[in-house]
C-alpha cells in the first residue's frame, strides 16, 4: 500500500505527467515520469482500462503494481510524479515478469 503522500489522485496531475513527462513502454506497461524541483515526495498513480480485464483482474494487477513501485520509491527524484499504465498482457503476466518490465522501464526514464 502507497501512502497518502505518495498517491497521485489528481486528473490533471495524471495529465500533466502523461503529456510533458518522459516515457517507456514494454509488452505489459507504459511507465510516465515527470519531474519537478519541489521539495516534496514522489507521487505514483496507475491507469488500469477495461481492456485489461474484468473487475477483479484489473485490480488484481493494480495491487502487485502498487506492491511494486512501492518498493521503488526511493529510485524517484523528490517531485516528481510517475504514472504507470497497464496494457492489456499485464493480466496475464506474473509478479516477477511485471517487475522486471518495471524495472526497465524506469531505468529508461530515468536515465
């Protein structure tokens, strides 16, 4: 479970991060970092559609995805805010394929 200063819970927020931010995609993720120069803690937010599956897939994968960033954290730049976006494979995909796939993602936009 994220923390309350850690949840990206603003639509416009979501926007900005996917539109200026930076981007990397796999088979089963598209991953958005947006930066900032605030003094403020990373913020992660998560965009699981309908074509994922239904109801409890779709929260199945937003649970191991929250479980994973959650655990990254400390990879992010003080402000910024990162969106990580599921595409339909990631129903399927294990806990440890989606974290690797985690992990390189972030490696690209970050370096």
């Amino acid at each position: 479970m994220l923390a309350a200063e850690h949840r990206l819970t603003s639509g416009a927020a979501f926007g900005a991060a996917v539109r200026a931010g930076r981007r990397s995609g796999s088979r089963t993720l598209v991953v958005h970092l947006a930066g900032a120069d605030v003094p403020a803690p990373p913020r992660v937010g998560f965009v699981v559609s309908k074509a994922v599956g239904n109801a409890v897939v779709r929260n199945r994968v937003k649970r191991r995805l929250r479980h994973l960033v959650a655990a990254r954290l400390g990879l992010l730049p003080a402000g910024s805010v990162l969106v990580v976006r599921a595409n339909p494979a990631a129903a399927g995909a294990s806990g440890a394929e989606l974290g690797s796939e985690l992990d390189r993602c972030l490696d690209r936009v970050l370096a």
